[in-house]
C-alpha cells in the first residue's frame, strides 16, 4: 500500500498521506513519497491548486516509533540526510508556484503540524483539529520548522508554542495566525474544496508569482524589497494571464 496517494480532480490536486493505521506517523519512506508527490503535482499542467489531507483519524501525528528509534542510534551524517530530506519536503512545498492548503481534520502534531505549518493555507475542523510542537517533550526541536513558524505567528508566540509544546485547538490556532479557516468538522471537506476552487479560478502565473514574493520578501529591507516589487510589477505586466486579464476588464466596461 502506497504511503501517499494522489489524485486529480479538475483543476485541484489531492495528496492524501495514507498511513490511518499510524495516524499518519511520518517515516523517511513518507517523507520521499511527499516530496515525489508534491514534485508531481507541480509538473502537472492541469493542476492549479494542491490539497494536503490525512487519511484516517489524524492528519499527521509526527514521527513512528521505528523512525524515532533510527534517529536515535543513526550516526551524524545519517541524521543529517535525514534532515535534510525532511527540510528539502518543506521548502518544496514552500516553493512550489501552486498554492497549498492543508485540511486537518484532527490531530496535527510535531511533524505533522510542521507540515501543516509551511502549507500556504490552513483549513481545520473546529472539533478535533490540535495543533502542537511536542518535540521537547522527548529531548528533540521542531528546528526545520521553527524557520519557518517565526516568519509566521513572530516571535513571542513561536516561542510560547516550541517551548511548552502547548496543544491548541482550531480556534485558537487562528487567532495565532497559525492557520488560515476553521469550518465545522462536518462542512471540513466541503470548505476545504471550494477554497481550493476560489484559488484555482486565479491566474496561475500571477499565482506563482505572488507565492514566490510571498516568500522572498522576508528579511529583505523597506528600500530592497521596493525594487524587488517593482521588477515583479513589470515583469506581471509581461505575462499572457495579464495581458488576457486587462483584455477583458476593458472590454467589459465597455458593455
């Protein structure tokens, strides 16, 4: 059985981590699995948006005890592969030109809710959704994340969150910042999708383009990331979507 199950409807991609069984327990197997999927749906033309779910019970629920245990007697250098593998997932998913939203139906915990983190958008059921970076709780960092977490929810609650590995709920995830939706758990899927379908009826340069902005932007100062602005600006201004899109507005407001 496949780790990672993906599939296409439409214009919106789904990649469904299928270990219900483990709750979604992260493995180095799922973790390539992630990467190969994400990198798929990235290459598909069709494609204009990206759902990331988790079968069964949990969204993700960190790492199994197996891989736990490999980390544990790995040498330096193996650890360090390892690492890089699940920071290489990460930053795809950061980097890739099509929006990502994760549906998190229950528990997102440790690595799971480091993959919930880097997602660009966040849906999660108002019942059962948690959210939590449990590594110091057994003498681990939530490292990779934490790169990305303070860029998120700054830096008084990234602390509060890595340091007590505090649980919250949806509610509270929002208020953070952490996350972008909260729906019902019965209406989860359903809102999941039709903001998935609101994304995807954008263009998809000016999507990609935004994204990568989006990210380049922090850490830049005021005068370095006007003149990054300002080239996007002119370069948007190129691309067919754009020229289409002014096509259209013009002949409409002339009707």
């Amino acid at each position: 059985m496949s780790l990672v199950q993906t599939s296409i409807d439409g214009v919106i991609g789904t990649i469904a981590m299928n270990r219900p069984e483990k709750r979604n327990a992260l493995s180095a197997d799922m973790v390539a699995q992630l990467m190969q999927a994400v990198q798929s749906m990235q290459l598909h033309a069709d494609v204009r948006a990206i759902v990331l779910r988790g079968e069964g019970s949990a969204f993700c629920a960190g790492a199994d005890l197996s891989y736990l245990q490999d980390i544990s007697t790995n040498s330096v250098l193996e650890n360090l592969a390892d690492s890089t593998a699940l920071m290489q997932l990460m930053q795809a998913m950061v980097e890739c030109p099509k929006p990502i939203i994760g549906m998190v139906h229950g528990p997102a915990i440790a690595g799971g809710c480091g993959l919930a983190t880097v997602c660009d958008l966040v849906v999660a059921g108002r019942e059962k959704a948690r959210f939590g970076y449990s590594e110091v709780k057994i003498g681990f960092i939530p490292a990779i994340v934490m790169v990305y977490l303070l860029r998120k929810v700054g830096d008084t609650q990234a602390r509060r969150l890595v340091l007590t590995a505090d649980v919250i709920g949806a509610e509270e995830a929002l208020a953070l910042g952490l996350i972008s939706h909260v729906a019902d758990d019965a209406d989860l899927v359903a809102a999941t999708y039709a903001l998935a379908e609101r994304i995807a009826a954008n263009s998809a340069s000016a999507l990609a383009l935004s994204k990568g902005m989006l990210s380049s932007l922090h850490g830049m100062s005021m005068d370095a990331g006007l003149r990054y602005a300002a080239s996007m600006n002119a370069l948007a201004r190129q691309t067919d979507d754009c020229k289409e899109g002014i096509s259209r507005f013009l002949h409409s407001s002339k009707g």
